[in-house]
C-alpha cells in the first residue's frame, strides 16, 4: 500500500521518484540486441576505475544514442563515463563491498537500517536485476577535453541530498552543467533518474516506467 501511495504521488507531480517495486513489474520483451564495447571510442572518456576493465559496454542502440547526444553538447564539452553494463556477478561486488564499508563505519546500526544505506548506492542484486545489468543504464558526467571534471554539484555516488538531479543546494556553476548533461541525453530519448543526477537509461524497466510506456525492451544479460 505505502508503494502504491508513492506511485500515485508521482503521478500527481507531488513526489520525483517511482518505488522501485513499480519499476520491477514492467514488462520486459527484450529485443536480444547485442552488446557493444565503448571503450575504444577516444571521443569518450573514462573514469579511473572503468579503465581498469577490459571493456565497456553498452547496448549498440545506447551507444548510437549517446553519440547522436554527444553532438549536442557545447563546445569544450565531454562525456566522462563511470559505469555502464554490470554483471550480476559484479553487482553483487559491489554490494559486498559497500556493506562491509557501511558496517565497519557504523557497527552499532541494525541490519535493517546497514542495507537502506547500501541501496542508496547500489541496487540489492538479491532482489533482480536493474538497469546496469541490462546494457540499458549509464552513469555519466562532463568533463573538458583534457577529462578534467566540469562541477556538478556532488561528487559521483555521494548520497546527499544535493544528489537530486534538480537540487536547489547546488551552485549556478553546477546546476548550469547538469541542465547541460539533461538535455544532450534527454533530446534523444534517455531518461534519467530524478535522484541521481549522473544516472541515464534507454529500454530498461526504468525507462520504460518513468516514460509510461508499455514495457521495457531490454533485459537481464548472462552472457557477454
């Protein structure tokens, strides 16, 4: 019922985001569209912990999608990309990883509260698959063409809320760079979502769900 209240408040304009429990009923009629390696792409650039994998990828309609928005941005304007297709496998790293850290930080919290504080940062992959493991979703932010970072307000993954793609606590200097990232990827049919200014998806459950449309058509990919 409390998920269902939300998701008529965001209906009514009166609340940003969809409960997660929404997104995960979309149906999905994948498309079994391939995968395409991004990383050599020297127009892009790639946060330090993406180029110490050995690919980056996308969905290939994606990465059409974010070249055709990558002609939209101004000039001495990039794209700097931090994450892109996840296995489940590394979404379960991931998650491992931020729990221990939540923990050792704050031992004396319940268990309860340690998995809210990871999921702010990653989706449980105890419960699905989101968008990542779609080849769908990517976190993106600006840069210069030497990839030095443009201010967007918050640093990527912090979890304030300065965090809103809209927050009103943020410089002109970064509200102005986030309406420049909104828009690039916006005017091409990517969807972002409203709590985390560096997430964009296409064809995912998210995007399928905050578009209204019928369903998503991209999902879980095994084997890459």
């Amino acid at each position: 019922m409390r998920d269902y209240i939300r998701y008529v408040l965001w209906r009514l304009g009166r609340r940003s985001t969809i409960p997660a429990a929404f997104i995960n009923h979309v149906l999905i009629e994948d498309n079994h569209e391939i995968m395409v390696d991004i990383m050599q792409d020297e127009s892009l650039f790639f946060s330090s912990e993406l180029k110490k994998q050995k690919n980056v990828l996308l969905r290939v309609k994606v990465y059409q999608l974010l070249k055709q928005a990558q002609r939209r941005l101004p000039k001495g304007f990039c794209f700097k990309v931090y994450s892109a297709y996840r296995s489940m496998a590394d979404q379960q790293i991931l998650w491992n990883r931020e729990y221990q850290v939540q923990k050792k930080q704050s031992p004396e919290l319940s268990e309860e509260t340690l998995e809210r504080l990871v999921r702010a940062r990653y989706a449980d992959p105890r419960k699905g698959f989101g968008g990542h493991q779609t080849g769908g979703a990517i976190d993106i932010s600006l840069c210069d063409f030497r990839g030095k970072d443009f201010e967007m307000g918050t640093a990527y993954l912090e979890m304030t809320s300065q965090t809103l793609t809209n927050s009103h606590k943020i410089s002109k200097e970064a509200k102005r760079n986030r309406r420049i990232l909104y828009n690039a990827l916006t005017s091409q049919g990517f969807q972002n979502y409203p709590a985390e200014w560096w997430h964009y998806c296409y064809g995912d459950r998210m995007w399928a769900a905050y578009q209204r449309r019928d369903k998503a058509i991209y999902g879980l990919v095994e084997d890459v």
